[in-house]
C-alpha cells in the first residue's frame, strides 16, 4: 500500500516539471520547429508541415525538408546583430542604472523602523496599479517638446531652450528604469531586511568604520539579492518592445522590435523564429552563471 504523504510530494515535485514542460518546453519545440522551416505564401506561412495522414513517408519528407538557412541568415545580415548588440547595451546600461538607484532605496527600506516599512513598500510597487501602456503614455507626455519635464527646466532656468527627449536612448533607459525599478528594489530590500543587525553591531564593536562595514558585510551579505534583481531586470528588458517602440527612435532598434517587423510587417515566421530561439539561448547564458555562482555559494556554506 503507497504512502499517500510520499504521493503528495511525488506531485509537489512533478508539478513544476509539467508547467515548464506544457508553458515552456512544447513552445520551445514548436518555435524550433519553425525555425529551421521556409518562409511561404501560404496558411500557416511557413513549409514543411508535417501531413499525419502520410505516415511514415510524410514524417521522413518533413525532416528531409527543415533546414539550417534561416540561422545562416541571422548570422550574417547586420541587422540582425546590431539589434542584438542594441539590446544588451541598453540592458548592461539599464540594470547598471536600476542597481545604482535601486540599491540605496532598498537600503533605506530595510534600515527604516518597521512603522515606516509597510508605506514604503507601497510607494515602490505603487506604478504596478496603474496599466504599462499607461504609464509610458504619461512619459510621452513628460518627454515632449513642450511637456512637463521642459517646462519644469525652464521654469528653474537650467536650460534655455526646450531639449529633445523624445525618440532617444535617453527616453528609452528612463522609460526602463522606471517601469523595472521595483523589479531591482524588492529583491535587495527581501535580503536586506533578513540581515542580522549583530553583524554590523559585532563590526562597529572591532573598531570596523561605516563605509567599510557596508563594503565588507552588507554587500556580500546582499549579494543574493542584487543578482535576483539584476537577472529579473537584464533578461526581460533584453526583449523589451513597448518601451523601445513608444520612447526610442530608428537608432534604438532592439531585438524586439525586429522580431515584431519580421513577425507581423514581413510574416517571415521562420526567420523571426531563428531570432527568437538565439535570443533565448543568449538569455541563458546569465541563468546558467547564476546558477554556477549559487551551487558553489551553497557548497562553501557546507
């Protein structure tokens, strides 16, 4: 007779396993499938699709037809890699900007006395009641020849004339550090707020000076945290599109907006696919580091 204590666990641990393989894997695979597929005139827009009423013949001429060309193709067509190298500048100067504002308010949130706490909280996630779409439309706003944030310097007389903001690399890193900020502030402040206070009071006892007690003990103790935050922020906003299209210009093409042109303006399935699936594989690359970094943290804590 099963144990039904060891049935449940059995579940507990299976049931990840099975919403990465339905949400994650089987679309993984069907967009790989038509990567390595042509583009055509026809519905779906893209040949071989595999016939099921022919069987095994059907099954060996649908092989024998996928190809390798569409990945040729993103290799070598520089449109391809400048919107690559466009999207991991403005991640690397995005996160770098995020981690810079955000670990300060992080910081202060966790030293704030617990009555201070909760309104703190609410002011960081705030933005997320209110719609994406709407709240970069406000920047549009902000941002405009004669918006807000023009007016605003030339009332104070730090500026002459109206500057251009909108349709620049500017526009876009404030449109992602503001949407991303809380993504980078509640990871530091979650680690942070766990941090044993006897560590910093044992450090100021041996004579250890602020600055250094933050450099030598807070940081790494905090660690954990900033690398969450960082990968929550760096891998989407590698994808990012509505901020990009909205905010930026021609010179702010990232790859999602390239896979949106190759998707739904040139119904180029295949191709956009082949991007989409080296995207991916670039974005693993971060995970599998972090991943790394975690295991030999936990093995040098045993």
């Amino acid at each position: 007779m099963s144990d039904p204590q060891a049935q449940r666990s059995k579940w507990v641990i299976l049931l990840p396993y099975i919403w990465l393989a339905i949400f994650f894997l089987v679309p993984f695979l069907i967009v790989l499938k038509i990567s390595v597929s042509q583009t055509a005139l026809a519905q779906p827009p893209y040949t071989p699709v595999f016939d099921f009423a022919a069987g095994l013949a059907g099954l060996k001429d649908f092989f024998a037809a996928l190809s390798f060309d569409n990945y040729r193709l993103v290799a070598s067509d520089e449109i391809y890699l400048l919107s690559y190298l466009k999207s991991l500048e403005i991640a690397v100067i995005s996160t770098v900007l995020l981690l810079l504002i955000g670990f300060p308010l992080a910081y202060g949130m966790a030293r704030a006395s617990r009555r201070w706490q909760g309104l703190l909280f609410i002011l960081v996630v705030l933005p997320f009641w209110t719609s994406f779409l709407i709240r970069i439309y406000a920047w549009i706003n902000i941002l405009q020849h004669d918006g807000l944030l023009n007016q605003t310097l030339l009332a104070v007389g730090l500026i002459d004339a109206p500057l251009t903001w909108l349709a620049t690399d500017t526009a876009v890193y404030i449109g992602i550090v503001y949407s991303y900020l809380p993504f980078m502030v509640l990871p530091i402040y979650a680690t942070l707020e766990k941090m044993d206070e006897t560590l910093l009071e044992a450090a100021a006892d041996l004579g250890c000076p602020r600055w250094k007690t933050f450099w030598l003990v807070t940081l790494p103790l905090a660690f954990k945290g900033v690398m969450a935050g960082a990968l929550l922020c760096f891998i989407p906003i590698v994808g990012e599109f509505v901020i990009p299209d909205l905010l930026g210009g021609s010179s702010t093409q990232m790859i999602g907006q390239t896979l949106w042109s190759e998707f739904f303006l040139n119904r180029d399935w295949p191709a956009a696919s082949a991007v989409a699936i080296v995207l991916l594989c670039l974005l693993v690359v971060p995970l599998v580091i972090y991943q790394h970094l975690q295991a030999r943290a936990l093995e040098g804590g045993c």
